[in-house]
C-alpha cells in the first residue's frame, strides 16, 4: 500500500517480497533505460514511477551500471515482466532489486498517480507491505522531512579519489602517469555517472574524480587542465561547503557542469535556486539551443532550477526547456565556463547532446592544453 502527503492512497503489488520504504515520489517518462535510471545516484531519496506500462522485458547487465548501486528507494510500475528476453541480460530486474533491498511495486495505475504528481507536484509518500493502514502511511509520509535543505551528496559521494582508467575506476591519488590522453581533468563527485567518465576519456581526457567536498587548493595542486561538475540529488542549497570551492575555481581553470553541478555553479556565481513542480524527469524533454535555434531531445532527472533572473550580467543563457521555458543551460563571458541542466551522456536518452563534450575539449585546448 502507497500513502500520499496529499491523502491518497493506492494499492499495488510488490515483485521483490516484504518491505517499506519513504521518500519523495516522482515519475520518469522514458520508455527504456530502467537500469540507467535505476543506478543513477540523482535519484537517491526517491520513490520512481516509471509512465510507460511494461517494465522488466530486456532484463539488467553488468554493462550498463551507471554507478556501482541502486539509488531510488523503490521502482514502482503498471506491469513487471519476470522473463526477460535480451541476449546481454545476465538477471531480472526483480533479482536486480532484490540484490540492492530496493522495494518492486506493480500493479499501480501509473497513469492516475502521474496525473497527481503533475497536478500537487511531486510529494513525500510511504510504501509498505507491512503498515497496511492508508491514514497510518499518509501522516508517516508527511511526517518525513522531505529533500528540501538536506544534503543528499554526502550518502553518494566517493569517500576517497580514484582514476578512471579504461572501463572502470581504480584507486589513484593522482593523474596516472604515461598514456596517450592530452587532457588532465578533475572530476567533482557529486554523484557522478559512469557515462560522464567514459566520454571523457574516450575523448583523451585522464580524469581523477575527487569527492565533493574536496578544496579548491587541493583541486589546483593537482594542476588539471580542465574541472568537471557531476550530476548529483537532492537541492543544491543544501549541499555543504562546495559552492565556496568551486566559487574560488572560477577563472582558474575552464569549468564544464551538468545537472547538479551546473546548480551549484549558478550559485557560485551568486544565483539562486528554485524546487520544480514536480521535476523534469524523462529521456524526451525539448531544449533549445539559443545560439543556433536548434532544438535538442534530451535525458533529464531533476527537481531543482536555477533561477535566470538571479543571474549577474556577466552570465549569458544559451538553452532553454521548450516545455516549460526553465533554464536549461549557460555559460560565463569572461570565463571558460559552461553548464546545461541536463544529461548529455545519454545514458538514458537521445545522443544529441554529447558535442557539449567537445566544446569542454575545446575550451582547455584555448587555454594550451594539449598542446
């Protein structure tokens, strides 16, 4: 049984056995890349909703772990398919589930709980096999404190650096030596995806990535040629100490952040944030990119905006969301630094977005990398 903030109260099926969990719930539109989904840290503290109805039918694989856990605190959808059929699935999502603790729910009417969600927003709620009692669940779920001022990074973040080095991390406190790769980038972890790492070095970038709370003069002697800010949960605000980290790297080195990291940059450059109604979510939101007017699909998981009008003069806009006009992008125009609010690793979601990579590639090559 779910319990809403708002009162309701809906009754599904659990795939994965007993179990309870809280959280804020939210809806994902994508038709696939429920593992993606599922493994990436963004998502820590939420209960997902899946919109498209049969999940389960293409199984999990080792290949496509976007971090090395599961970070939703339950997956719930209208139909689970127990039988995978796809020649790379090693398991099913249940057994997938069931090896993280991660509550499975189906049977839901996903497209009633979506409509709630885009009417009230997204909210606090309470699943349960065991507390079947709907008002009991409803005042547990408002009585949960929600994401709002917390410090979410702190639970995903990387205790200590490591390289990434072909496919997979490796304990390092420094750039590795020797290779081919011209380009030396600090990676800020605030709940990184493996995506974002393997482009990189696909694109001869040697990256060290350093927990999020990791100084600005420690960032520096590490004399990276470029810095990267990962995607991340939860409200940027609340995230202690990294602003003022990244507040003193501005003019240092070029600065490329995604998601999360792009939030904390608009605030490093003295900006607020705002809560979404009920997020952006999905491998199918519209973007315009206001230099050419190319309009880009694209991967998105976020409940927070920065806020365009708080932004100083010396900070141009350059993408906005065609859905509902939010700032999806900008960039400095003084210093090498950019940022968009989506994903543009793909992992979920469309390629169309990936040259953003190319364009931080070419931003350490004007300042001499590489040379």
């Amino acid at each position: 049984m779910i319990g809403l903030e708002d009162g309701t109260i809906i009754t599904g099926e659990s795939f994965t056995g007993p179990g309870e969990a809280v959280g804020e719930i939210v809806f994902n539109t994508s038709m696939s890349g429920y593992q993606e989904i599922l493994t990436d840290p963004s998502y820590a503290g939420q209960l997902v909703t899946m919109t498209y109805p049969l999940i389960g039918n293409y199984g999990v694989n080792d290949e496509d772990m976007e971090s090395n856990a599961v970070h939703p605190r339950a997956f719930l959808m209208r139909e689970y398919r127990k039988e995978p059929s796809n020649f790379r699935a090693t398991a099913t999502l249940a057994e997938f589930l069931l090896k993280f603790n991660i509550l499975g729910i189906e049977g839901i009417d996903t497209r009633m709980l979506t409509r709630i969600i885009r009417t009230s927003g997204a909210m606090k709620a309470v699943i349960s096999t065991e507390d079947l009692d709907g008002d009991s669940l409803v005042r547990r779920a408002r009585d949960w404190p929600g994401l709002v001022g917390r410090d979410m990074v702190r639970g995903v973040t990387v205790d200590t650096p490591y390289a990434w080095i072909g496919t997979g991390p490796q304990a390092s406190a420094g750039f590795p030596a020797g290779g081919p790769e011209k380009f030396k980038v600090v990676a800020f972890d605030y709940g990184i995806k493996f995506n974002q790492l393997r482009i990189l070095t696909a694109r001869g970038c040697r990256v060290q990535v350093v927990p999020a709370t990791t100084s600005a003069e420690e960032v520096l002697a590490l004399k990276p040629d470029g810095v990267f800010l990962s995607n991340g949960p939860g409200d940027p605000a609340g995230v202690a100490g990294v602003v003022d980290n990244v507040r003193k790297l501005l003019g240092r080195k070029p600065i490329f952040g995604i998601c999360l990291g792009h939030q904390i940059l608009g605030l490093a450059f003295g900006g607020t944030t705002y809560k979404l109604k009920f997020g952006h979510r999905g491998g199918n939101q519209p973007v315009k990119d206001l230099a050419t007017g190319r309009v880009e699909i694209t991967a998105q998981n976020h409940g927070f905006c920065v806020d365009p009008a708080s932004l100083p003069a010396d900070v141009a806009v350059t993408h906005i969301n065609l859905n509902d006009g939010s700032l999806e992008g900008m960039r400095h125009m003084k210093y090498p630094v950019f940022s968009v609010q989506y994903h543009p690793e793909h992992a979920p979601g469309p390629h169309d977005a990936e040259y953003l990579f190319d364009r931080f590639i070419e931003l350490m090559k004007q300042e001499g990398a590489g040379d």
